[in-house]
C-alpha cells in the first residue's frame, strides 16, 4: 500500500514541476495536486525546504481540497476548491518578501500543504487490551470492544500545525492510529463510571455510542477533525462467561432459579447425555442409568417447587398431630415385642413351599389376582416424565421405547 503511496506522491511532485512554464527554472507559476491517493491527507510542496513561487503564479484546488500557505513555520492563508492567482490581493502578508530574480520575475518563498477535506470513514477502533470491570453479579470480568467512526479535517490550519508539522505527507492510517488511542482512554472512563454492569451495557449499546461521541468530540476538535459518527459494533466477554450466561438463559426457560436448580439443571442434563449414549456399558445400562436419574430428578424438582408443607388445599389431621394415644403410654416398642424366643419366630418360618393359596409353577394366578406388572411400563412412564420436563424430545423417546420394546 504504501508502493502505491510513494508513487502518488511522486506523481503529485511530477504534475507540479510540468505545470511550469516561461518560467525561470526552479520557479513554480502552476501549483496543483492531481492524482492523490485516497489514502493520503496532506501532501506538502516541495517535500522538503521551502519552494520559489513566481508572484502571479495560479493555485489549483480541486473539490474536498484546501491549500495551506507556510512561511518560516507560520501559516499565511488558506484556499479552498478553485484556480487562484497568487498575488497581493489574496496574499498581502508577503508583501513585504517579494524578492527579485534574474530574468524579471517577482518571487517569494513558501510552503504548500494540501490537505484532503473528505469525510474519512471506516475509522476503526478498538481494544488489544480487555478492559476490567467490576459487574455487580458477575464480578470482576474483561470486556472487549470494537466499532468504526468517521471523521472530517475541518480546520486544516489547526490540524497541519498540531500533527502533521514538517512531514511530507500524512496517511489515513497514521491519523486513525492516533485518533483511537483517544477512542480507548474515553471507553476506559465511560465503562467505569456510567455503563456499571455487563447486561446495561448489552441492553443500551446505542446509547453507549451516543454517550462516547459527545467525550471524543471535544478531544478530537483540539486537532482541528471533526468526528461525525461514532459506532459500537459490539462489546463481549470471554468465552466462559457468555456459556454462563446462555445456560441461566435456558433455565429461566425451565422457571429454574438458584443454586440448587443449577444442580438440577445439570443433573437432567447428565440424564439425557445418558439417555442418548448407545456406546458405553450398553443401550439398555444407559437406558436404566437414565431412568435411575429420572427418579431422582422429579423429586429434586418437587423440592425446589414446594412451598410449605402442608401443601395448599391441605389442613391439619382432625385432632392435630401427632394423632391421639401416639405414642403408647407404656413405651415404645409396645410390651411383648419382640418376642421372647427370639426373631424370627422359631415354628413355622419359614413356610415350606409356596403359601397357601398361591400357585403352583406353570398354572395360572387365583382368580381374581392381577398379573404381575411389566417391568418396560415403568421404564416407559419415566421416559414420558423425562420428555415433560423437556429433557428429551419425541423422537428420542419414541426411539428408546422401541429399543425396550424390542419393537
């Protein structure tokens, strides 16, 4: 890039010296500046030294340019767009310094800086350093930031005199280099006394930009720029503390708050991992360390949701609690237990062979006995509890109820 700006320049210096003519060598009667660089601010004429001007001698300023006269570091004037002619009319402080050279020309000697007056955008900022803030729920934290602004050289005496000095050219990226050094002390400040927590800052970046354009402004304008816009793209925290955040985030989903709801949370997390794993230990070891879980999970949720006890609707039992003749008035355990040949009971136990009444190997229950209950009906229920809370989904419980089935 800077190929490209060295040849500009070069260029600018050619175009100065071809606009001379009938001239005495050495002195300028055409001063212009073609073919800048977009990346260039100030091109000075000549590169170094002060340059012979013919009096009379034509300025060419083209649109978004002004021309600043320098005479042993002081500024003369100032041109804007349009073809001047240099003489006592528009100059009447060289008066005084028109010397006269061998073929009849009147000259004096100057300085030309042109400086380029359009709206600079893309003007990036923003922090290589993180910035610690104290938030009042996640403690201490590093904030990043970035964004862009754009900016105008709006007094181009002021800003030649106060950054570009004696340079023979001054660049969009040296001038955005200085400006948002700037940008990061203001921030600095800002983050430290107005925009206090994390979230404020989330939930209010437009105001935040607002509150940082009207601090850079004033600082700015001590260089003769003028800021026009200022945006924050976006202000972050590392990796760790957005995971926090997106985890209380699906917990408020579930109505879970809470130390202990976290414990929770992770625990039916840690079920459902269970749930979905085919590898380790077995489909059908993951499936009962699952429903273990499952177990435990609703009535670590009945805890964390209950209020008081007894529960709303419920009163006291009829006679208060504990019920009357509670305990007995000769003791606990009642007279006569356990009993004095000891426990077991020495006849009769155990039973031999099945008891009365129950059937023998390969005939059917007594009728009127349910049949034992199938054990994958348990099993199913709690995957049905589990797709309730949301912990597994549709397909997944359909999935592990043809696994159990066989189906």
């Amino acid at each position: 890039m800077f190929g490209r700006l060295k040849q500009a320049v070069s260029n600018a210096t050619n175009s100065v010296k071809d606009g001379i003519s009938n001239a005495t060598e050495g002195v300028l009667e055409v001063i212009e500046w073609n073919d800048y660089h977009p990346e260039m601010l100030v091109k000075r004429v000549p590169e170094s030294g002060p340059a012979d001007i013919k009096w009379g001698a034509q300025l060419i300023v083209r649109e978004a340019q002004c021309a600043v006269f320098f005479r042993d570091g002081k500024a003369l004037d100032v041109f804007g767009p349009g073809r001047h002619t240099l003489e006592t009319g528009n100059l009447p402080l060289l008066t005084n310094v028109i010397k006269h050279v061998t073929g009849g020309h009147n000259v004096f000697s100057a300085e030309v800086y042109f400086v380029n007056q359009s709206v600079l955008t893309e003007m990036k900022w923003g922090t290589p350093n993180p910035i610690d803030m104290k938030d009042p729920d996640l403690g201490w934290v590093q904030l990043r930031a970035f964004g862009t602004f754009s900016v105008k050289i709006e007094d181009p005496q002021l800003f030649v005199n106060t950054l570009v000095g004696a340079q023979k050219m001054y660049t969009h990226q040296t001038l955005n280099n200085f400006l948002k050094g700037s940008v990061r002390t203001k921030l600095n400040d800002l983050v430290g006394t107005t925009f206090e927590s994390y979230a404020k800052i989330r939930s209010n970046l437009d105001e935040m930009a607002a509150a940082m354009k009207i601090k850079v402004r004033d600082d700015f304008g001590k260089y003769g720029i003028e800021l026009r816009d200022f945006f924050i793209q976006d202000v972050s925290v590392p990796e760790e503390i957005q995971e926090a955040f997106r985890l209380r985030a699906k917990m408020g989903a579930l109505g879970m708050q809470g130390p202990a709801a976290y414990q929770q949370f992770q625990a039916a997390n840690a079920m459902r991992d269970m749930a979905q794993n085919e590898g380790a230990g077995g489909g059908m070891m993951s499936a009962g360390a699952g429903l273990g879980m499952g177990m435990m999970f609703p009535q670590m949720m009945q805890q964390h949701m209950a209020g008081a006890y007894p529960p709303p609707g419920y009163g006291p039992p009829p006679g208060g609690y504990p019920p009357p003749g509670y305990p007995p008035q000769g003791g606990y355990p009642p007279q006569g237990y356990p009993p004095q040949q000891g426990y077991p009971p020495q006849q009769g136990y155990p039973q031999q062979g099945p008891p009365q009444g129950y059937p023998q190997q390969g005939q059917a229950p007594p009728q009127g006995q349910a049949p034992p209950a199938d054990p994958n009906q348990a099993k199913i229920a709690k995957l049905q509890e589990l797709v309730d809370m949301g912990v597994l989904s549709q397909e997944e419980f359909q999935a592990k109820v043809a696994q159990i089935t066989g189906g």
